[in-house]
C-alpha cells in the first residue's frame, strides 16, 4: 500500500501541533480527510469519513483519547488507531492498547519515523516506540498466566499458525514473508484469515491470543 492510498484523520488538542502532522502528512502523500480536536468530535468525524488510520492524543480538551479509541474501533473496526502521545508512561500505553489502539508513538519521534509508523499501522502492524513492544508483551504474558485466561481455540492451518507464532515475536509481514520464503500478500492472506477465524480484529489483538495460548514460544520450547 503506497502513501496516497492511506487516508488518515489526526485528533490532537493542540492546533499548531495537529495542523503540523496534517501538513507534514500531506506532504509525504497520505490524503488527510479531517482533523479534530477533543473525542466527541473525533468520533462524530471518523464515523463520516472513515479514515484507513485515526492518529490519536490521549489528552484531549475535556475527554479522553482513550475512550475515542475504544468508541472507533468498536464502531468502526476498519479504521486503526495509532496513538501519537507526549506521554511515554507505561500505564498510558496499556491503557491505550486495551482500548484498541494498534500502537504507540510517542512526540519525540521524527516526521520520518511517523510516516513509517502510519504506513506500516494502515498495512496491519503493530507499531510501537523502541522499547514499548516489549511492555505490552509483557502485559500479555503475564494476563496469559491469569486463571482461566485460555478458551478453546479455533482450528487453524499448520501455515496460519505458523504465521501467528511470529506475528507474537513482533515481526513485521515483511519480515515473516523473508522468515517462512513466501510472499508478503501471502503472509497478509494469512493473517487476515486468522484474524476472521478468531473474530479479531488487529496484529495487537493477535499477538495477545498468541500470547496466551503459549504460541510465542518456539514449537520445540513447547
């Protein structure tokens, strides 16, 4: 998916910062469809236009980032939402991916490391800043060893779940296509055929199944 084919929205209080990632997007060829600037607007907005990729403060004037991002993706489950926060608090991250969020993005990022971030968020990646992937896997791994945490599991082919394994390692559909030598549509074709088998609906999603079905761990550490 090229630049020009992801449309984005962008939810920020602050209007010099919105209208600076809405430029700068522009520039580098997303087609930016709107922006807003509290939840309420946010969710009113993104149910008319449907954006490929909400970009999403937590801290809003007089609402919460949080409760938009919940609101979106369970109206819309099309649309990712990518956080883009100043806030690199790990309680805010958590919060934000049990909400829905497909990651995380914190301001100090670069308008290159952005750009990325929404292009690989609207390709069905779970982005996250250096170091932040590993607390949400963390979380999951230890809500995984909460009683009565695993309910039976769909049946999946011996290629999906191959590809579920990696995807909660964290490696990009890229990376797993070079992993397995099959092509990266193919590894998409995949991971959206387990995304409808186990009613899901992002790769975050996925790797907390992954995760709690013990399917993060190599076959022979099993």
């Amino acid at each position: 998916m090229t630049n020009e084919h992801v449309s984005v929205m962008v939810v920020d209080d602050h209007p010099m910062w919105r209208d600076g990632v809405a430029r700068d997007l522009t520039e580098r060829g997303f087609r930016v469809l709107a922006t807003a600037g509290d939840g309420e607007s946010a969710q009113r907005i993104a149910r008319a236009v449907r954006p490929d990729v909400v970009l999403m403060d937590l801290n809003l004037n007089g609402s919460s980032g949080v409760d938009a991002t919940r609101w979106i993706t369970g109206e819309l489950p099309e649309t990712k939402v990518l956080v883009l926060s100043a806030s690199g608090e790990h309680s805010d991250v958590l919060e934000a991916v049990k909400a829905g969020a497909s990651g995380y993005l914190v301001k100090s990022a670069s308008v290159e490391e952005l750009v990325d971030a929404v292009h690989r968020t609207a390709a069905g990646d779970a982005v996250f800043t250096a170091g932040l992937a590993g607390l949400v896997l963390g979380e999951y791994r230890r809500m995984a060893a909460a009683p009565d945490s695993v309910e039976p599991a769909p049946r999946l082919t011996e290629r999906e779940t191959e590809v579920l394994r990696l995807v909660a390692k964290g490696l990009t559909a890229r990376q797993i296509a070079t992993r397995l030598v099959i092509s990266h549509r193919t590894v998409e074709n995949h991971v959206q055929s387990t995304l409808r088998k186990l009613q899901l609906h992002n790769r975050v999603e996925l790797a907390r199944y992954a995760i709690e079905h013990g399917l993060d761990a190599d076959p022979e550490e099993v």
